[in-house]
C-alpha cells in the first residue's frame, strides 16, 4: 500500500531542482529532477504538503508560490540542514540535498525562517543599496585621500570634513599635481559626489 506524500524537500538551483518526498512513515518514496518552469506544474498537481527548501537566492519567492498553490512552504538556515546529509554520501549533490532538506524539515524542533513578502524583500534591496552607497562612498574618500598623500598632501580624516576642505584644497594644491592626478582626483569627486547624493530609488522608499 503506497501512502500518500507528506512532505517535500526541494533543492533550489538556477535551471533544474531535485525533489525528494517521503510519506506518513518517512519513507522516501518519490525522486525527481525538475526543470526551472516545471516546478509549479507538478506542485499544481501534488496533493498540500509541507514544502521545504533552504534560506538562499529565489527562496521566499518559491515559497510564497508555493503557498499560493495550498502547500505548506517552509524555509531552513542551510547550517541546521548540514547534519542531516547522510554520511554514506560524499560531497555535496542536489539529490542528496533534497532528501536532507526534506528530512530537516520534519524534525519537531526544527527552526524555519519566516516567509517574506513581496514588500519586505522590496525593502531589503533598497537597504542593501544603501549600504554598498555607503561602502562606495567611504572606499572613494580613502581612495582620494591615499593618492594626495602619494603627493604629500595630507587631508583630515572624516567624509564631510574633506567634502568642505576639497575646493580650498583643490585651487590650493593646483600647480602641486601634475594635470594628469587631478583628472583622475576630479573624476573621482564627481563620483563621490554622486554616491553623497540622494539616489530617487531611495526617495520613493521612504513615501
């Protein structure tokens, strides 16, 4: 007697997923690889199950699909799925990685991670924006500050301070640096300048 699908692991992967399902028993007793555009289809046909898949690039996409199709979509920190990659295999595989998951995912005190909104991810790429601005704009000040050392030019730590200090030092230092540097020094300050500003991306994130 074959008993009905409980649970599904799925290892995500840019075009193809490996699924593993097991019954009531745990046993497993379906193995699938499954194209990018196939995955729904054959969600759309398997009975609402748990669905599990490790925390990772499309996730919370896949899982909020999944929902919508009735499934129980579950998200894993791929460090609490490790120790359930059986020992017998070597390495690394989807297949593997797919009944890991699955077999994770039914453990009674396993920890998921909470399904984001559309609108929440939103809100992250706008805040991972932000931060490599800030990166960008702090690397081009010590980039700036480094190169006029080279020509004996020192300028006071603190990105507003050398912001207010650039013209004053720009016309005073003129003749100290070949035309060549501060083609290089002015194109940089445009950049900083741009990075300094108020990109609309962030603008229409706040409204």
């Amino acid at each position: 007697m074959q008993y009905p699908i409980i649970r599904f692991g799925v290892d995500l992967a840019k075009n193809s997923f490996s699924i593993c399902g097991v019954d009531v028993h745990d046993k497993v007793v379906i193995r699938k690889t499954l194209r990018r555009d196939e995955l729904l289809n054959f969600f759309v046909q398997a009975p609402p199950a748990v669905v599990a898949m490790e925390s990772g690039s499309g996730a919370h996409h896949w899982a909020r699909a999944l929902q919508a199709l009735g499934h129980d979509a579950r998200i894993i920190d791929p460090r609490l799925v490790a120790p359930y990659r059986h020992q017998g295999h070597v390495g690394k595989n989807d297949s593997n990685d797919a009944e890991a998951i699955c077999e994770a995912a039914g453990r009674p005190h396993m920890r998921f991670v909470p399904i984001k909104s559309a609108e929440q991810q939103a809100l992250l790429v706008v805040h991972r924006l932000r931060a490599s601005a800030v990166t960008d704009h702090t690397r081009t000040i010590n980039q700036m500050r480094g190169l006029l050392a080279e020509f004996g030019i020192v300028v006071t730590q603190g990105a507003d301070h050398f912001k207010r200090q650039w013209p004053s030092l720009r016309q005073q230092h003129a003749e100290a640096l070949p035309a060549l540097a501060w083609a290089c020094l002015d194109e940089l300050y445009t950049e900083l300048l741009r990075l300094h500003g108020n990109p609309p991306i962030f603008r229409r994130a706040r409204k």
